[in-house]
C-alpha cells in the first residue's frame, strides 16, 4: 500500500512539472475539462504502474494520483471562479 502511495504521489509532481511546460492552449483544455482529465490520468498513471509493479500497488498509484489531480484542478478551478465572481460584483 505504502508503495503505491508513494508512486501516486511520485507520478502527481511528474505530472505537475510536465504541465508547467506545456503550451496555454493545452493547458487551458485541461483546467477548462476536469472529468476527462481525471479519467484520463487514472487510466494512464494505472497502465503505467500495472506494468512495473504488482496490481495492487498500481491500484493505489492510480487512485493517490487521481485524486491528487482532481483536488489540485479543483483548487485551480475555484480560484478562477472566485475571481470571476470578485470581479463581478466589483
């Protein structure tokens, strides 16, 4: 478990710091398409540790890192929307 832990976690900064390079364009899809992203993130990050480690640890790498990306593009997300709102009112 600790390990599968540990490379969800591992896989989510990979994940983060490939992000960062990426152009706008894409990385305003991604934000802009939570669901797709989650899914897509799960089933990758699952095919990966399937293939290098035992099946329980890529069930809990996949997980950990899923729901690192959903709360990370939740927090994005709610931060932009809170600013759309401030502006709004303002």
């Amino acid at each position: 478990m600790i390990e599968g832990i540990s490379l969800g976690v591992m896989i989510f900064l990979s994940m983060v710091v490939s992000f960062i390079k990426l152009p706008s364009r894409i990385r305003t899809f991604i934000k802009e398409h939570k669901l797709l992203t989650d899914f897509l993130a799960g089933a990758i990050v699952y095919m990966l540790l399937g293939a290098i480690s035992k099946t329980v640890a890529a069930v809990w790498g996949a997980i950990t890192c899923g729901l690192l990306v959903g709360l990370t593009l939740e927090a994005v997300n709610g931060n932009r929307t809170h600013s759309k709102r401030s502006s709004a009112t303002s």
